[in-house]
C-alpha cells in the first residue's frame, strides 16, 4: 500500500504541474529552445559552454593549460597580487554564459538565478568550508530602484540556499553612485569604484572577525571586487573570498566589457 501511496501522490504531483508546462514549457536558458526540465541548455547552447575547472590558478582561479604544479600561481596573481584571497568562477564569460548573463541582468531574467547558482556551487566547492557568511556586490540604491532587483544578490540567495551559509546582502552598501563599468578600462574601472561601498555600522558586529564569501555575476578586470574587499577588511573582515558565474579570461576582452 505505501508502494501505491507514494505513486499516486507521484501522478497527483505531475497532473498538477502539466497545466503550468503546457501553458509556460521550460525553454533553454541559452537561446530559448523548448527543453525538458527548467534552467537546463539545449544540446547546442551547452557545446558553447566552457566551464571553468582545475588546473587553475589557486588565488585567481583561472584555468591554466595543464596541471603546473602545487601552488603555482599565474602571473596576474604575482604581478598584482588581488587584496582577496580567492577568487572562482563557474564559467569563461563567452557565447550562451555572456547571454544568461545579460538576460538576468537587463531583460529581467530572475528565474536563470537559482540555476546559475548551482553551477557557481560547482566552481566554489574550496571556498565553502570556510566561510562564515555571503554578501552580494551591492548596487546603488538608485540604480536598484530603477532595476529593481540586484543580479549579484539573486545568484547570492541561491548559492546560500544550497551551501546552507548566512545570506547578508545588507552588510555592506554602495555609497557613491558610480558609473556603469561596461566601456572602461581597467584604470577606469579602478577609480569609478574607488571608496564606493563600506559596512554599515548597523552591520559592522555581523562582519568583524568573519571570513566573508562576496557574490557577483562577473570578473572582469577584479576592480569592483577589489574595493569590495578592501571595504569588508575596513569594516574587520579577516578576510574575503570572491564567487562569481562568469569570468572574462585573459584575451577574451570585447570593447562591451
């Protein structure tokens, strides 16, 4: 009897989702073909996918070629050593990564969250162990408003809610509004975050002495997570580990970015 109470419930299950299926069919994240379960990529999209994975440099998580060696690090980590610790990223910011990025963030695409997060707790699987809490990269409270939603802290909730970690996305806030990054160069990107986020001292108890795992949709250049990170030790952070879903790679650099 408990074999045919757990099937009945099974079918009970599936007839209730079929009107919702037929009304709004799951559709690749990528491109928006119809697929069979939500947030997956069709065939196509996922052979456009690179997922970022060992061997790769263990303070900036990039990719290397082959494996180099124990604590080997890449020569951005000893030319420009980053104030983090670590930093990973599930994706190279390319092809159907750069579209679910862009859709999430400009088209509205809130629902592509929890999926991304998924393949973020995939690349973040060193950094967990030791974190004692998530912040999202903020926006400011302007740009949110008209936005409406902050795309750093929809993929932070959904890392959170997998990992089990405290979500904070309020101990830390951008207090300077700052241009928008895409078009600038590394130089430029460096000054227009300059000083613009700081703990709040309403926060400053929940962020002292904790190592603190910061959420954002894309590594870039690392400036905005580099003041970031400067701005969490400010406010007594031991230290600070970045996550984000994409990464541009060295060379992959398009005049957008």
């Amino acid at each position: 009897m408990a074999d045919w109470g757990a099937h009945f419930k099974a079918v009970a299950a599936a007839a209730r989702e079929m009107p919702a299926r037929l009304l709004f069919p799951p559709l690749c994240a990528g491109c928006g073909r119809q697929v069979g379960e939500p947030g997956v990529l069709c065939g196509v999209c996922w052979t456009g996918l690179r997922l970022l994975d060992r061997p790769w440099c263990p303070v900036m998580g990039t990719p290397f070629p082959h494996d180099m060696g124990e604590g080997f690090l890449s020569a951005e980590a000893i030319a420009s050593p980053p104030p983090f610790e670590r930093a990973r990223a599930a994706v190279a910011y390319a092809g159907v990564a750069r579209q679910m990025v862009q859709r999430l963030k400009y088209n509205d695409r809130t629902d592509l969250a929890p999926w991304m997060g998924k393949w973020m707790v995939r690349a973040g699987f060193e950094l967990f162990p030791d974190a004692d809490l998530i912040v999202p990269v903020p926006l400011h409270r302007r740009r949110f408003f008209r936005r409406r939603f902050n795309q750093s802290a929809e993929l932070a909730r959904g890392v959170a809610r997998l990992t089990g970690l405290p979500f904070e996305p309020g101990a830390l806030q951008r207090v300077k509004a700052t241009r928008q990054q895409v078009g600038l160069g590394q130089r430029e990107r460096a000054e227009n975050v300059r000083a613009a986020f700081a703990v709040p001292a309403a926060a400053a108890d929940g962020v002292r002495g904790r190592r603190v795992l910061v959420i954002d949709d894309v590594y870039t250049t690392g400036a905005t997570v580099a003041a970031v990170t400067r701005a969490l030790r400010r406010g007594g952070a031991a230290a600070v580990d970045v996550l984000t879903f994409a990464r541009v790679l060295p060379g992959d650099f398009l005049p957008e970015d």
